[in-house]
C-alpha cells in the first residue's frame, strides 16, 4: 500500500511540475496589450550600461516579442505589463585582459532576474536569465561595447521568445 501511494503521489507531482514548467502561474500574458520595460538602477553597474541594456530589450520586445509596441502615454495601464529588470551581472572582458591572457580569454556575461508585474504591482512571475557573448577570435573593433553589446542582445532575444512562448498558450 505504500508503495502504491508513493507511485500515485510521484506521478500527481510530476504531473504538477510539468503543468508549471509550460506555463508557470501569472505567464497568461493575453490579457496585456503593451508592456513596460523598468531596468532597475544598482550600484554595482554602471548607469550607463543599464541605460544600453534597456534600450536593447526595449528593441528586442518590439521587434520579436509580442507587444510590438511598448506602452506610452495613450496605453491603458490596466493592460500594461511591467517588466521588471534587477541587473546581477554585467562582466566585461577587456581587451587588454585578452592580450594578457590570449584572444580566447572569456567571454562576456550578462545576467538578470526579470520580474513581471501587473498594473497594480503584483509580481505574476519571476525568472532569470543568462547571456553570453561568443568566445572572441580577435580583438574586438567596437570598444568599449565590444562584445557586451552582442550578450545583452542575446538576453534580449531571451527575453522576448519567453514572453511570446508564454503569451501565445492557452
């Protein structure tokens, strides 16, 4: 008998985990039709770089997500969802550290824990999100962004395919 219910309770949790792992509760992001990007200020980051990463998700979301435009001031704030954006890292490989240590030295790193929340401020859901930039070949051209850039468009691109898997379920 108690192995029978330990069989019976394993499969109603894994039942469980896989319902929350397609859409974890508050992802039913079809009731919104604009959203907000917050980057939130630290500091540890320099203002600048959070600026950039906001204007790289804000392109990401509009270009890729599923509102197409962010929220302004003719948007209904009751159907506007906020995107909460806490920076943990943005690590920064330098040139000179790749001259020191080869071309090869790392790559660059973005991460961020995202929370979305409704109009009134309830969090509907928190995640978090890693990005990378490739492993450089050569030094790179576009100093001082260098690769950086190229991590936060992929946290963007991140960002916006999770958004439109979790508005388009049903």
């Amino acid at each position: 008998m108690a192995k029978s219910f330990n069989l019976v309770l394993a499969s109603l949790l894994a039942m469980l985990t896989a319902a929350c792992a397609s859409n974890p509760p508050g992802t039913d992001l079809s009731r919104f039709q604009s959203a907000t990007i917050q980057v939130n200020p630290s500091d540890a980051h320099d203002a600048q770089e959070l600026k950039r990463l906001q204007s790289i998700l804000s392109a990401a979301i509009q270009q890729n997500g599923p509102f197409p435009a962010l929220a302004g001031g003719e948007a209904d704030p009751a159907s506007t969802l906020t995107i909460s954006v806490d920076v943990e890292t943005i690590r920064r490989v330098s040139n000179a550290m790749r001259i020191s240590m080869g071309r090869t030295a790392g790559s660059n790193t973005v991460s961020a824990r995202i929370t979305l929340l409704d109009a009134s401020g309830d969090a509907l859901t928190r995640f978090k999100l890693i990005a990378h930039s490739p492993l450089r070949t050569a030094i790179s051209p576009d100093w001082p962004w260098g690769d950086l850039k190229t991590a936060m468009e992929r946290l963007g691109e991140q960002l916006a395919a999770q958004l439109t898997n979790w508005y388009n379920q049903e």
